[in-house]
C-alpha cells in the first residue's frame, strides 16, 4: 500500500514540477482551450515546447485532445482539475508563509 501512494505522489510531483506545465494547465482552466490561445497566454514559451508538454499532458491524461470541425481543443481532465486545485493550494501556501522572504 504504502508504495502505491508514494508512487502517485511522485507522478504528481513530477507533472508539477515540470517546466511550464503549471502555468499551461492554469491556461486551460481559465478558459484558453486552443493552441494559439495557450500559447499567447504563457510570455516566452515556444512552440516546441507548448507541443512538448501537450503531448506530455494528453498522454499523462491530465487534459483532453479533441478534434471538433478541423479545430483543436484542449481541456482537463477531473485529474487535471485536481492538479490545478493543487498548484493553486500550494501558490496560496507561498503568498501566506513566504512572501516577506521575498522582500529582503
């Protein structure tokens, strides 16, 4: 039992801890689900990178690939929801217990 929670928590880890993916599943969230959109909203991505961690992410099924009339939309999936309810829970963390850390 005790391997399975480590083993969940450590893909949590690695997802979140994974460069632009908080910021790419925080765009989805708020209603960016096109490529372009996505990428608009995220200042100094790139385009391989934005396809590097889609990719990541649709196989991971933390977001959904869906091809509606030629067009390409991006949305969470309920464990991508939960990610996003947790990088927003640990941001919290870090604006009660560490902002004055970051005034000095």
């Amino acid at each position: 039992m005790k391997s399975k929670v480590s083993n969940g928590f450590q893909i949590i880890q690695d997802l979140i801890k994974l460069r632009w993916v908080p910021e790419i599943l925080k765009s989805i969230q708020l209603g960016n689900q096109h490529y372009s959109e996505i990428l608009k909203s995220i200042p100094y991505m790139s385009h391989t990178e934005l396809n590097r961690k889609l990719a990541i992410l649709v196989e991971k099924n933390v977001i959904e690939k869906t091809v509606k009339d030629k067009t390409i939309y991006y949305s969470l999936l309920s464990f991508g929801k939960d990610l996003v309810h947790i990088i927003r829970h640990l941001e919290d963390l870090e604006e009660k217990y560490f902002q004055a850390f970051k005034m000095h």
